[in-house]
C-alpha cells in the first residue's frame, strides 16, 4: 500500500468523508468554487505578465 499522507486511499477516504457530511449538492458547489477561484488566478497571473511590458 502506498506511504504517506497523500495516499490514494487516503484521499478518497477524505472525499468520501466530505460527501457524507457536505452533501453531493454542497459537494458539487464548493467543486465549483475551487475551479472558479483557480480560474481566475491563473488569468490575474497571465494579465501580471503581460503588464509591465505595456507603457502607458
């Protein structure tokens, strides 16, 4: 069986633990805010890049 914290069994443990107390609703919402959070990270990371080139 796989070492460490990070083990798959362990994280689907932890995933299934969060369904039974969350709810699938819940669940699916705060997927969906962790995407969309990440979303936007990474385009004001792009957007940080393409700034300082630019002279106003």
């Amino acid at each position: 069986m796989g070492e460490g914290l990070f083990s798959p069994l362990h994280i689907l443990l932890i995933v299934g633990i969060a369904l039974l107390l969350f709810g699938p609703s819940k669940f699916a919402a705060l997927g969906k805010g962790l995407g969309e959070g990440i979303r936007n990270f990474r385009s004001a990371m792009k957007e940080g890049e393409q700034g300082p080139d630019k002279k106003t």
